[in-house]
C-alpha cells in the first residue's frame, strides 16, 4: 500500500495539461485547452482540459475527473497503478508499506506462478519455431488464415510431441516442481514421475487484463475421436476460468474508445476478427458466460453484442448469455450469423467493411431476437404466444434500471399489440418474485453466516451478538429503516439509497464541496443573523443538522460529507479537499465528486442563476431554502411510515398513540412549509 504522505505528494505535482499533454495533442484557447477527445471517435473538438481546477469534461462522451482519473480511464489502470505511472512520470520515490510475513509469502508465490506461466509461453512460442513446431502448429495456424503478425502478438505456440518437454526444460531453467504442478502445466504421478500438461497441441495463451500470461488453451489436431478436442489450464490462484475473458488484454483500449464490446466463443473466433481489424472483440473461452466476465466487460464499457454462431448451440448460448447481461445492467445486442458459419469462417470470408455493414444491419435488441426466434415456434396458438409474450416480460424484469425496463415494456407492448398497463404488472409482478427470492437467498447465506459464528470461540469470552443491520448514525434512531430500500441504486458510481432526499443531500453537500469556507452574509431581520458572529457555509449546514440529530441517509454523500469534514478538521483549504475528493481512492467518493465540481455544461461560461446574482446572495438564499426542504421531506417520510404502520395495527391504545404522532407531525410539516414559504 502507498502512504497516504506519498499519495498527497503525487497528486499535488501532477499536473493536468502535462499529464494528458503525453497522450493528446492540446490547443489553449482562453484559459482553458482542448482536443478531439481520446476516448470517442469526433471530428470537433469537445474534450477540455482546465489547468486552474486540475479537471478534464468531454462533452460528447460525458467522462471526466482529475489527472490520475485521466490515465486510470485511458490505459486502463488501477488506482495504485495510475498513481505509480505519475510517481515515475515525476521522479517521486513510492516506498509502500511494510507488508506482514504472509502477505510477502502470498505475493512471492503468485509472482513465481506468473514467472513460470510467462516462460511457458516463451517455451510454446520457440517451440513453433522448430521444424516440428513449423510442419504441425504453424501450418494450422497459417491454414485458419492467421498472418505471421497475429501469431506473434497473440504469442501462438506449439507443444512438442514430447511428454516431458517443458517440464525438463523448466527445471533445467531453474523453475520449481511446485510452481510448474501448481499453475497445472505439469502432472506428477505417484511414482514422482513429472510429464506436461499439454503437448502434441497447438496452444492459444490467456493474458490477464495487465498483460501477464496466465493459463493455456491447447488444441489437437488430431482427428481421432478419443482425445479430447481442448485441454484447458485448470484454476488456479492467478487463473480463474469464470473471471477471465479471451483477448481482453488486447482488446480493453478499443472497447473503450468504441464504448462497445463484441462478445464471441472461442479463440479464432476472436484472432480472426482483430486480424481483420475489430480490436474491440473478447471471447468466454468455451465457458458458459458468466457474471464475473460481464462485470470485467463493464469497467470499459455498457455496451455488448453477442456474436455466437448460427447453429442451435449457438443460439441457446445467446439467449442465457442476453438475460445475464441484462441482469447486470448492461445494453445488450444480439447478431446471427448464417446457419453453419461461426464469426471466425465470417471473417475470413469477408472485408472488414462487409462485417461491419452485417453487424450493423442484424443488431438486434433482445425483445425483436427472442420475437423473432420464437414467434414462429408459436404461430396462431394463443397460449403458445402468450408464454413468448410472458417470457420476453420476465427477460425485462432482469434489467435493474427502472425507466430502461419501462421503455422496454412500451416496444413490448407495441410489438405484440397488447395493454401496457398488462405487461407492466406482468413485469413487476416477476421482477418482485426475482427479488424475493434473491433476498431469500441472502437470508440463508446471513443465516448460514450467523450459525458459523456462533459455533466459532469469542475472542476474549464476549457474549455480545454482533450488530444484525448497518448502523446508519443517528438518522438510524429516528427514521424508519423501510424507507432505506434493500436494493440500492447505483447510479454512474453514486450509490442512492432513499431516491426521495437524495436530491436535496446532493445539493446540500453541492454548497459544501464548492463553497464550504465562503461566510454567509445574513440580513439583520434574518432568523439565522447573529450579531457580531459570522459562519461559513459548511459549518451552517453541519450545525444545523447536528441540532436536528440528523445524518445523510444515502450512503455516498454521507461518505463523501463526512470524508469532506474530516479534512476541514486538519486545516486543509477548500481547493485542497476539492482536489482530494476528486482523487480518492474511494471510487464511490470520486465519483460524487466529479458530479458535483466538474460542470455538466461549460467549465468557462457561469450559468444563467449565477450571472444575475452574487455567490453571497445566492448562498444566503438558496442554502437555508435546501436546508428546510430537507426538513420537509424528512417529516414526509414520517408521515408516510406512520401511515402505513396505522393501516397494519388493530391495537386501538397503538391506533391512537400513532394518530396523535401523525397531528404533531402535520403541524411540524405546515410550519416548516410556512417558513419555507417566507424564505
């Protein structure tokens, strides 16, 4: 781990006009600069760069951040990565942390294993150059139409016929027995005797997503029906089958740039198409998809079309693949090709231009797939096409983004001729079944949890249970735990429990993040005027819900208001919090940051609001106003808990006892409303 000291240092040298300065070529224009932007193909420039704030906005594709969220976004790098590629850039020494003696241990050990899969890969590699390697491997490779460029770059290889190869020539390098069993490219028998996994195949490497080699894909070219056509590295502790994907290393920048992704099956599928020019392209690597490589898709785009071949295998394969990508929310698209062809014969039959014009033409969105795929199978049966029609319904329920769902209904509902109003309860109905059930399952595996705990010694004889729900701060006392939903909302990074305070907990911490040291300057006749004393925007909204004893309920903003205050306790400046908030290592921090100080629109031109009125006017005004707004909806969420608990109880001391909590409460509402009227 870096030092917090070391992080600071990188993040206050770098600069922002340097730093994308290596990798786009910038134009100043006033005081700001600009360029066609780095991660969408434009022709006019709508990427800026402000060196005062120390942020980038493209205004096409919407990204933006600091100069470490700049080079995590453009080479595809880890936090810690990104801050050391800025170390080296400005000649900062990064000395990490002590570790302990079983994470040097853990670390060491997965070091030798990707050692040992990287000299195998060179071994797979030589060993296609010699004349075995060039009359069997290389002229199969040559035979699927690879170019001597594309079997470099992939490191294609060849595994002698020879049992013992790589094992021999391995330890002869001086790589250990363990390391060469552990990452499975070597068998030991009982008798000690050490033969390789793989040989007599051509090999296909697996990069992780930094580019380190780590598992192997033999494939036989023998046509005898007995072996096994693939031999497949097994998992390991750097090689987890569901949470790799084929070509990922090669293909992560232009899935980025294109904000797409081409999903296929298998390795030539995927060697062929980069040959003929689409980079942007992965594969499951034979596997079934899973969740873990749709979310490893995900962190370079929300964009995928599945490309499996034609045949009825190919077609099974889609559809699970479709609901799961749905399910993690995800656009996804689907493309048939002609029955008897897979993307690998595809593209060797055809022109870059002719694929891309067949993509192109033959997305299609999962509802107009499923349709057509099985609206023949039904034909004029009505119950057949009603369960088409509740099928396409439960395959909208996965998508987790309610107005997604909702335009979804609508196509359905036009495609099929049907009330909306019909299929929408279709579909909540089914979304609330998936739901319970997934809450059901989250109940037994706590339960599960809970009884191992309980089984296990207590540290020191405590009895005390552990606590059964998150402690949400004082808001947790006061206000009623249904009204925090069980499925949070993650919107671009930001997590949103309660939908209906967040937008006044956006505002407010808004106010704290652009103009948390500016006093506020209160008429004498004002309420909050204080003669002789005067108070800055972050404590007056710190104090008065500190009076309220109330807390953010979502939980980003209150992580980032918190994070906020404890940097304000140390003395930093706002523009020092603004740029620490905006480089946190927490991504859910960052991202609320960027939302809120990085501006939507224009980062020279102030908006509309602010040219007819002063900061100080507007602060005085508009912040006491977010303040009791935020009263108002509070006591509504009261309100509305005390109803619902009324509607459910049939004691009448509790009928009347809740009733008289829902008078004081309206007259609570009625004068802050009257207040905020007079504000």
């Amino acid at each position: 781990m870096i030092p917090q000291e070391t992080v600071n240092r990188i993040l206050d040298a770098a600069q922002i006009v340097d730093v994308v300065g290596d990798f786009v070529t910038l134009k100043k224009r006033g005081a700001n600069h600009m360029a066609c932007c780095p991660f969408h193909n434009e022709k006019t420039p709508s990427f800026v760069v402000s060196p005062s704030k120390g942020i980038f906005k493209c205004f096409g594709c919407g990204k933006s951040g600091t100069a470490v969220g700049f080079v995590m976004e453009h080479e595809n790098l880890s936090y810690t990565e990104a801050l050391k590629y800025l170390a080296k850039k400005y000649h900062i020494e990064v000395v990490e942390k002590e570790e302990t003696a079983e994470e040097i241990a853990q670390r060491q050990r997965n070091e030798s294993l990707l050692l040992v899969s990287e000299y195998a890969g060179k071994f797979f590699q030589d060993s296609l150059q010699t004349p075995e390697g060039q009359a069997i491997g290389y002229q199969y490779f040559k035979s699927r139409g690879l170019e001597d460029e594309t079997i470099r770059k992939y490191g294609l290889g060849w595994a002698p016929v020879s049992r013992r190869a790589l094992s021999d020539a391995a330890r002869a390098a001086g790589y250990k027995e363990e390391f060469l069993t552990e990452t499975g490219l070597s068998i030991k028998y009982e008798d000690g005797r050490l033969v390789d996994r793989f040989f007599d195949r051509v090999i296909f490497p697996i990069h992780s997503v930094s580019g380190r080699v780590i598992a192997f894909g033999g494939r036989t070219l023998k046509t005898d029906k007995s072996v096994a056509k693939y031999v497949n590295s097994p998992e390991t502790e750097i090689y987890v089958k569901s949470r790799s994907l084929y070509g990922i290393w090669f293909a992560k920048n232009e899935m980025s740039r294109q904000d797409k992704c081409i999903l296929v099956e298998g390795y030539l599928d995927v060697l062929s198409m980069h040959q003929l020019g689409l980079k942007n392209v992965v594969a499951s690597s034979g596997t079934s998809l899973t969740v873990e490589q749709i979310r490893l898709i995900r962190k370079f785009t929300n964009n995928v079309t599945i490309i499996y071949d034609g045949d009825g295998a190919g077609i099974k394969a889609a559809l699970r693949g479709v609901g799961l990508v749905l399910k993690e929310g995800l656009n996804v698209k689907v493309v048939l090709l002609p029955e008897g062809q897979d993307p690998d014969d595809f593209a060797r039959r055809h022109t870059l231009e002719e694929v891309q014009d067949h993509i192109a033409r033959n997305e299609q969105d999962f509802i107009s797939f499923k349709t057509d795929l099985l609206l023949g199978e039904a034909g004029n049966d009505p119950i057949r096409r009603a369960g088409l029609i509740n099928d396409v319904a439960d395959t909208i329920a996965l998508i987790p983004d309610a107005v997604v769902r909702a335009v979804y209904v609508q196509t359905c509902a036009d495609k099929f001729e049907i009330d909306e109003q019909i299929l929408t309860e279709r579909v909540s109905r089914s979304r609330s079944d998936m739901l319970m059930a997934e809450q059901k399952e989250r109940e037994r595996a706590r339960q599960r949890e809970e009884n191992r705990a309980a089984a296990a010694p207590v540290p020191g004889g405590s009895d005390v249970p552990p606590p059964a729900y998150e402690d949400y701060g004082p808001e947790a006392d006061s206000y009623p735990s249904a009204d925090i939903p069980a499925e949070p909302v993650v919107e671009e990074g930001v997590v949103i429990n309660e939908p209906y305070l967040a937008p006044c907990e956006r505002e407010l911490l808004g106010f704290i993040l652009e103009e948390g040291c500016t006093e506020l300057d209160f008429d004498r006749d004002s309420k909050f005027y204080v003669e002789g004393e005067k108070v800055n925007v972050a404590e007056f909204i710190d104090g008065i819900l500190a009076d309220d004893e109330a807390d953010f309920v979502n939980r980003s903003y209150r992580k980032v208001y918190e994070e906020y205050f404890r940097m304000y306790d140390e003395g930093l400046t706002q523009q020092q919090m603004q740029k620490r908030l905006l480089d946190s290592m927490d991504m859910e921090v960052a991202a609320v940051a960027r939302d809120l100080l990085i501006e939507k629109h224009q980062l020279t031109v102030k908006n509309y609001e602010q040219s007819l009125t002063s900061v100080s006017t507007r602060l005085v005004i508009y912040v006491p106003k977010t303040l009791l707004t935020y009263q108002v909806k509070k006591v509504e969420l009261f309100l509305k808990e005390l109803t619902r608990e009324l509607s459910r109880t049939e004691d009448p001391d509790r009928q009347v006892e809740i009733m008289t909590r829902i008078g004081e409460f309206n007259k609570a509402r009625a004068r802050l409303n009257n207040e905020l009227g007079r504000v």
